[in-house]
C-alpha cells in the first residue's frame, strides 16, 4: 500500500500544474493521474481550466490524490497546492502561479535560472525550489517540454512508479508514432534526473502569505468602472505577450531583409516595426527596422513566409528580446 507524504485535511495530496495552452500540460496532467490511479492504486482526479482555448493562453492542471478507502468528493480547483509545476516561468509576470502555496510546498520551475534568482523572481519567503531546463531538455531530444515536466514531477511525488510512466509513454506513442517512443522515454528521463533542488528557510519571525482565494472577483458592484468599462482590451497596446513564447523566437537580419513585407502579412500580432524612407531613386518606400519582442509569441509563422532567410528561428537566450527588441513609436510615446 502506497503512503502519501502529506495530504491536507479532506485526505489529498494536491498538484497545480501552471501553463500555457500548447506545452501540453493537460496531458501531463492526465498522465500524472493514471500512473498513481492505475500505477500504484491511488484514488485520484484530474482536470483543466482555462480560458480561450488557445496557443499561449494560460492554462492550470489540477491533480488530486488519495487513498483508495477516500472518496473524491471535491472536483474545484486546487488552492492549495502541495507540488507546484510552473511550465513557463514568464507567467509570473502575470499570474500568481504560486498562490496558495505551504510552507513545505516544493515548486517545480521550467528554467536554465538559479533558484536563488528564481526564489527572488518568484516572490517567494520560503519553501523549496526545484528547477530543471524542460525546454532545453525538449529541444534536444526533439520532444515535447511536457515529458521533461512529467519526470521532474515524477522526482517530486516518489510514490509513482517511474517503470509504469514509460510503460504509459511506450503505449500511447507506439502505434501512431512508433518514431516518438524513444525520444520521449528519453526526455522524461532526463527531465526526472536533471532536477535540481534548494530549500529556503523562512527568516526568524517570518510566515507565508496568508492564504486569499483565487476566485473572488477583483471588480463588483461597487468596484467596476461606471458603465462596465472593459479597462485592459485584448488589443491593449500595454499587453505583453512574451509569456507565450514556448522557448524560440525569430531573430532579424536586417542585410537579407529586402523589405517585402512577407513577414508582417503573417504576423498576427502586429510585431513588425516599419519606417518610410526613401530608396536609392529618393522615392518614398516602408522600410523594415525590427521586431517589437513585447508582442511577438514565438509563432515563427514569420519565419517560414521569409523568401530570403533574413528571419530566422532562434532559440530564446535571457537579454536577447532587450538587446535586440525595436519598439513600435506608439510605446515610445506612452514611456516616454
């Protein structure tokens, strides 16, 4: 019979999987919950919220678990969470992806950062910080960052059975895509073995965050703006849509570039940075100046248009987008 290390007072152990639509944490989250329900006899649940259903929109796994005797009477959302699995540490700029968190909760991190760097980047008093590069993993072994997350959260929860989860990956791969079973193998592998951890005492006189739940709405009745104003658009010129890259975005050359404007007739976010100048006949012409990085998801549709490879894929690399980024004039007159 299988212990859990910890459960809260229904008798769960709980995990909270932080995403964005596209990485595939559904499916982990699925997988997660079989390998402890078929695998090591667990009673457990999982399921998914998000909004638009979307590449690059936030999305929550959420994982219950307990014993076979516990009945799973609570399908919300998980609160409370005892593992955390933060898929895309950019979504901290915009989501609380460690609210509800114990003391003693061990938040698992996709990043090539420090935990030192990640513990401050995160806000986080105390507790323990596992980190593993997942899309770096991913890139390698030319898998999915869902695989390295799985068996960094397999390391996290050592009531699961490793052998069972690649018995998991080998049968749902091998029929439609036999090519896929070994790297994937691979890749939860190396995501299991590659984790690091450090554990951050809380400092004398210190406690957590009293606990607010997620749910309550920040506007009411005597909260909205008058006549329902939508005050943050969708089309926001404010909006920073950098926490949906998924680890490459295009790199510009601007000596290839002959300005055709291929790129920007596929670029769904309005990236791409234009100025008239004048051509060698001194006529008036739209000349192409770079990429504004804030809104740029890393859809790469930009790339494949590109006739003359003066857009290229590159892997994301900390200070590239504030080295290289050109700004849209719009942002330089609202920062200005």
């Amino acid at each position: 019979m299988v212990n859990l290390p910890k459960t809260n007072e229904l008798g769960f152990f709980e995990i909270r999987l932080e995403s964005i639509g596209g990485l595939g944490a559904n499916l982990a989250g699925k997988m997660l919950a079989e390998a402890g329900i078929m695998g090591v006899n667990l009673n457990g649940v999982s399921f998914s919220s998000y909004g638009s259903e979307k590449k690059g929109s936030p999305v929550k796994a959420h994982i219950r678990f307990c014993d076979i005797d516990t009945n799973i009477r609570d399908t919300s959302p998980v609160e409370r969470p005892h593992v955390v699995g933060v898929f895309h540490e950019n979504l901290a700029k915009t989501v609380n992806v460690v609210s509800g968190i114990y003391e003693d909760t061990i938040v698992l991190v996709n990043s090539k950062k420090s935990t030192e760097t990640l513990k401050e980047n995160l806000k986080l008093l105390g507790g323990t910080i596992a980190v593993v590069d997942a899309t770096g993993i991913a890139l390698e072994e030319k898998n999915r960052v869902n695989m390295a997350m799985l068996g960094g959260l397999f390391r996290l929860c050592p009531f699961l059975d490793v052998e069972y989860m690649k018995g998991v990956i080998r049968k749902s791969l091998e029929k439609k895509y036999p090519q896929a079973v070994q790297p994937a193998i691979n890749t939860f592998e190396r995501g299991y073995n590659e984790v690091q951890f450090q554990t951050f005492s809380l400092a004398e006189g210190q406690t957590m965050p009293a606990f607010i739940r997620q749910d309550t709405p920040v506007l009411g009745y005597e909260t909205q703006p008058i006549g329902g104003m939508v005050v943050n658009p969708g089309n926001s010129i404010l909006k920073d849509l950098s926490i949906s890259r998924a680890g490459m975005m295009p790199g510009f050359d601007d000596e290839k570039c002959i300005h055709c404007a291929a790129c920007d007739n596929v670029c769904p976010d309005f990236c791409f940075v234009w100025e008239e100048q004048a051509d060698k006949k001194g006529r008036p012409q739209m000349f192409l100046q770079g990429i504004d990085y804030q809104y740029c998801k890393g859809c790469l549709k930009c790339v494949q248009a590109c006739p003359t490879e003066a857009l290229s894929s590159l892997i994301e690399v900390e200070g590239y987008e504030a080295e290289h980024r050109v700004p849209h004039r719009f942002n330089l007159a609202v920062n200005a």
